[in-house]
C-alpha cells in the first residue's frame, strides 16, 4: 500500500486549531501490512485518518496517540505481537505487547500536533497592549476584549481591566474550566475581590492574583513580562492545557474509565486517554482498548464489553 499524503488534511487542522497526531510508520517487520513512510492523523475522538496497520495497530496506536495528545510529547511507539523480542523503553519511546497482532513487529513515531494555547484577556489597558506584542513569539494566541472574553477552550484567562465586574469575569472563566485565571491587582484590591466571591477550594487554586511571576515587575512592559512567564511555566513545567471537551454520550458502564488529565496521573501512554474518551480492557486478550464508534463491542445479559478487534469478539461470543 503506497504512503498516504496527508499533509493538506494537517495544515486544514492547523488552521482549524484541532489538536492531531502525525502517526507514521517507521519500521515494519514482515509480515506486517504496512510500509514504512504509511501514515496516518489521529484526532482526538480517536478518529484515525491514514493507514498505519490492521484494527488491533491502530488500537495500540489509537491510545497512545491520545497519551500523546493529553501530554504534549512525541513518542516512538513500538507494536510488539509477544514479548520474546526484547525492545528497552527508554525516554520517548514506548513499547506495548498487542497479543491479537497478526504481523510483525512495528515502530510507528507519534508527533502531536496542538494548536497555541489560547489567552482570553480582559481589559483595555497598557498592559493589554504589551500582551498582544509579546504572546504571538511565545507562540500565545490573545484574545482581548473590554468586557466578559469568550472562554471556550481558552487555556488561561487574565483579568487587567483595573476595576469593573472583575468577579463576574472571573467567574465565568471558572464555570467555563479554565485551569488559570489571573487578576492584575494590588494584593489588596486581589483579596477584596476574591474575598466577595462564594469560590471552593479549588476554584480559589485556580486565581492567581497579583498575577505574574515576582520579578519586581512595575512598568506594564515588566508586569506583561511576568505574566506571559507564569503562563510558560504552568504550561511547560505544571501541565496547564485548556479545559477538555465534554462528553455528549451517555454515561459509561462500570467496567469502562473515562481518563481524565490529572497531574497525578501515572498510567502509561496505552492507558491514558483524552476526557471525552474511554478505555476498556478486553477480556478475551487483556489489551485496553480506547471505546469509539468503530471499536468492536458484545453486549450479553445487558454487560457491554469491547475488543480489540472482531476476533476476540467473535470468540467471546462464542464462549458465553
């Protein structure tokens, strides 16, 4: 099968701001169905566009395209069909044993593709005006407004408007999951205004006021200065990302997790998946599997289970 060009689909993407995974083949062992140079997008649905093995391939690359994706991280994933060939895990490279693999061993190379984080910033003011010079080099995207800024997916929101309805600002933010919500404001004027505010303990973790790191910032180029190296560092070093995609379906049944990011987080990248998206072990060859339209799915005695491809369902189906 020849190497499918999906170069115009990823800059449609880009330009789009929908997070992506370049999937490409590097190493296949025969008789794998691939060729080096196949690829494959991988969206955050779980989607798969391309071509970069059979159904339990993609199922060992679905996942940890998704790991991929929470993290931030490119990885060299190596499809293994048992475990008598060694292959180290080393630093980004990730090895996953797929029982129901028909072919030889694999190595695909994961490269996430995510959009620049989004500031929603509040305000008209000198320190506004330095933002918008300063963010698009740090690879911010700004979105300033005088009043109330649309949140959705916005990674951070600051507040520098010096006065107004900062709470009803700050609160939308909030009710919007945006993880970093900063307020320019004295300690005093900070503390009155989250003071008036009914907020939780961790809605209140989420206020950062005075924003920006303590440099000793006081011109509006140094107080920008410091909020844009806030930013960087709860992105890079805290993990900060904008709030995830709700899920539209229904709620999932006992045996499947929904794997939401978390700091805490210490499962590997063929477990860990997006917040809309779920996981399951399937129980013909313990693999888990990332649940999508098209995973392979039984139900028996109103239990849902899945699979990692027809086979194993087909098998359980015909041993209950």
């Amino acid at each position: 099968m020849a190497a499918v060009d999906l170069s115009d689909r990823g800059r449609e993407l880009l330009a789009d701001r929908v997070p992506f995974v370049e999937a490409t083949v590097v190493r296949a062992q025969v008789p794998a169905s691939v060729r080096p140079g196949d690829g494959a997008i991988v969206l955050s649905d779980g989607s798969i566009e391309g071509f970069v093995g059979g159904q339990c391939a993609q199922g060992s690359v679905r996942t940890a395209a998704l790991g991929a994706i929470r993290d931030g991280r490119s990885v060299l994933l190596r499809v293994l069909p048992g475990e008598e060939e060694p292959f180290p895990e080393t630093p980004g490279a990730h090895v996953v044993v797929n029982p129901c693999l028909s072919g030889g061993a694999l190595e695909i190379f994961l490269r996430p593709r995510l959009p620049d984080p989004v500031i929603g910033v509040v305000g008209d003011s000198p320190i506004v005006s330095v933002l918008r010079e300063l963010a698009p080099p740090l690879g911010f995207v700004i979105e300033a407004g005088a009043g109330t800024p649309v949140v959705t997916g916005a990674t951070a929101v600051v507040v520098a408007s010096h006065g107004g309805d900062e709470a009803a600002v700050i609160r939308a933010a909030l009710d919007a999951g945006v993880g970093f919500v900063g307020l320019v404001a004295s300690q005093r004027r900070g503390a009155a205004v989250l003071g008036s505010m009914e907020l939780g303990h961790g809605e209140r973790g989420r206020v950062h006021s005075p924003v920006g790191l303590d440099i000793g910032a006081s011109t509006p180029a140094e107080i920008a200065l410091s909020i844009l190296a806030q930013l960087t560092r709860e992105i890079r070093v805290e993990g900060l990302a904008a709030p995830p995609a709700l899920p539209s379906s229904p709620a999932p049944s006992p045996d499947v997790e929904s794997a939401l990011p978390s700091h805490e987080d210490t499962t590997t990248p063929e477990t860990r998946v997006g917040a809309a998206v779920k996981s399951a072990v399937d129980p013909v060859c313990g693999m888990t599997v990332t649940v999508g339209p098209t995973t392979p799915r039984l139900e028996v005695g109103g239990r849902e289970s899945w699979f990692c491809c027809p086979g194993c369902r087909d098998r359980y189906s015909a041993e209950v």
